[in-house]
C-alpha cells in the first residue's frame, strides 16, 4: 500500500503512516490508503490496532499544507469531510487503537492520535493544533475531540493559542496515557495491544461502544445503552468460557470471539 503500512503481529494490527519525506503529513492519497488498509482489516481475527508513523521523528505533521495551500472554500470542505469520515470511520471502527506517537503530532497528526481510543508516546513527542498560525481552523475534529478529551478550556488555550506541547505537558493533560523512551515506544504499545487482545473480544468492543455512545447522550440514556451491551455479552460463547473458568477455578482457554 502506497503510503500507509499495514503488518500484522499475532492478533494485533500495525498501521504504519509512511510518507518519511513530508514527515507523514496527509495529502489526499494517504487518507485514500488508510481508508483502504482499514477496511482491510479482518475484524473476526485482529483484536487490536496500533496506528503509528514511520522514522523516528514524526507521528504525523498535519495535514499536507502545500496541497491545501491552493485549496477553494469548497475543495477545503471536501479535503476536511474526507478525513472526518476516515478519522470517525476509525473512532467508531469496533477493534479498539491505540496510538503511538513517534514524534510530532501536529494538527491532523495530533488529530489522528484523538481519533484512536488512547495514546501513548514517545519522549520527544510533540503535540499541538498550529492552524489558526496558518489562518485556518483544525479541520480533521480537532474542535470537537481535543475539548472533550482535555476539557473545553485547555482545548481553547491550545488551538487559540496555537502552541506546541512535549511529550510530558501532554501527559499532565491527560492527553497520552504514558510516555516512553523513543526506542521502547512500539514494544509498550504492543505489550498494551496484546493485554487487550487476550481479553473476550466481544466484551472489548462493547465496552467501547458503550463509552463511545454513551458520551453521546445523557445519563439515563447513556446507562440503558450500557444494559443492552452487557446482556448481549451473555449470548456469547466467551461469556460461557469466561465464567465457566472462573468456577471452575481454571485459566480460559480461548476467547474465540462468538
Ligand atoms: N505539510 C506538508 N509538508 C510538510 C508538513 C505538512 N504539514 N510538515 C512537514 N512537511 C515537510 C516539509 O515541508 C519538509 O519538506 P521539504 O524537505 O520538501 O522542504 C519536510 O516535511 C521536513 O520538514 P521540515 O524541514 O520543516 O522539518 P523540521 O524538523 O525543520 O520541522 C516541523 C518539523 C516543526 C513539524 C515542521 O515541519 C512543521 O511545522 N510542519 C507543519 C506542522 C503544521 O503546521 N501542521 C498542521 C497542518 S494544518 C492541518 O493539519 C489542518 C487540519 O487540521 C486538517
């Protein structure tokens, strides 16, 4: 695939943003190709994604500002739509992700890492939404994921201000879940990937669909949606396996994801 990677490692999935020369950043065609290695992915058999860029100094840097440097109202619209429904297509994707952050996360790079369930990075990783210093605003979600993720306050302080965070500001946020040395970035995020992959798939993607859906809407609705994907959880075999070993004071065997 032209320039996004995709490997997999037992269960897990590897996506790999691969365009070194622009340190990663998004043009049209890297979106088309991660939309293409998504809808690749065989949801029976993958438990768990790790989205990530290549070199060791940029995740991604934004979305390709030379081709949207020529861009009319309508064509920006287009390029931003493409890359909301491909970022939204992975946030509601039902195999969760985890990002992991090489390097810059800047923009739709800091935007893409939103659109994955957590992240985690790298130390000289650097975060931030630098468009209004380019006279436009995020256009890939970052309004909406960065102020729910940090809070509406430092979301506008961030893009307001347009400033650069590192690895350990982004931390204190709460914007990455841990930080690690550049050279055990992948082998953490595998060793995370490979805990959820080990855990009953169907009660994993539940769980995140309640979270993701249940943010949506109100408590009472939010809980119903919670009491719904629990009881069907208790169709599946897992449930059966899962609780069956527990009795019977055993390890399960194999989750099979039925
Ligand atoms: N778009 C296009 N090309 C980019 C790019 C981007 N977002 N970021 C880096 N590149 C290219 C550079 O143009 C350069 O190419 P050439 O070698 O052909 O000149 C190459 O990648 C290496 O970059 P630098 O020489 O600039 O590397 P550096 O180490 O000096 O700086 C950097 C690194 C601080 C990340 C700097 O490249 C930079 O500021 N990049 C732009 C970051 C940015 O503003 N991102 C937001 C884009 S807008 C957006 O994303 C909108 C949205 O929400 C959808």
């Amino acid at each position: 695939m032209g320039f996004v990677k995709y490997e997999t490692k037992g269960q897990v999935g590897i996506i790999t943003i691969d365009r070194p020369k622009a340190l990663n950043a998004l043009n049209s065609q890297v979106l088309d190709d991660l939309k293409e290695v998504l809808d690749g992915v065989d949801q029976q058999e993958i438990r768990c994604l790790i989205v990530t860029g290549s070199g060791d100094k940029s995740f991604v840097a934004g979305a390709d500002i030379a081709a949207m440097s020529t861009m009319s109202q309508a064509e920006a619209e287009a390029f931003g739509k493409k890359g909301n429904d491909i970022f939204r297509a992975l946030e509601v994707f039902p195999i969760p992700s985890i990002a992991a952050v090489n390097g810059f996360a800047l923009g739709g790079g800091c935007e893409l890492s939103m659109s994955c369930d957590f992240r985690i990075c790298s130390e000289n990783a650097v975060f931030g939404q630098p468009e209004v210093g380019l006279g436009i605003t995020p256009g890939f979600g970052g309004t909406q994921r960065l102020a729910r993720l940090v809070g509406p306050g430092m979301a506008k302080q961030l893009i307001y201000t347009a400033k650069n965070i590192k690895a350990d500001e982004a931390l204190r946020i709460g914007l990455v879940n841990a930080v690690f040395p550049q050279e055990q970035l992948m082998e953490e995020a595998e060793k995370l990937a490979a805990k959820i992959a080990k855990n009953a798939p169907i009660a994993v993607r539940a769980s995140k669909k309640a979270i993701n859906d249940g943010l949506q809407v109100e408590m009472d609705k939010a809980i119903e949606i919670e009491e719904k994907l629990f009881g069907s959880c208790f169709e599946s075999y897992d449930q059966k396996e899962g609780m069956g070993a527990f009795l019977e004071k055993r390890k399960v065997e194999k989750f099979l994801n039925r």
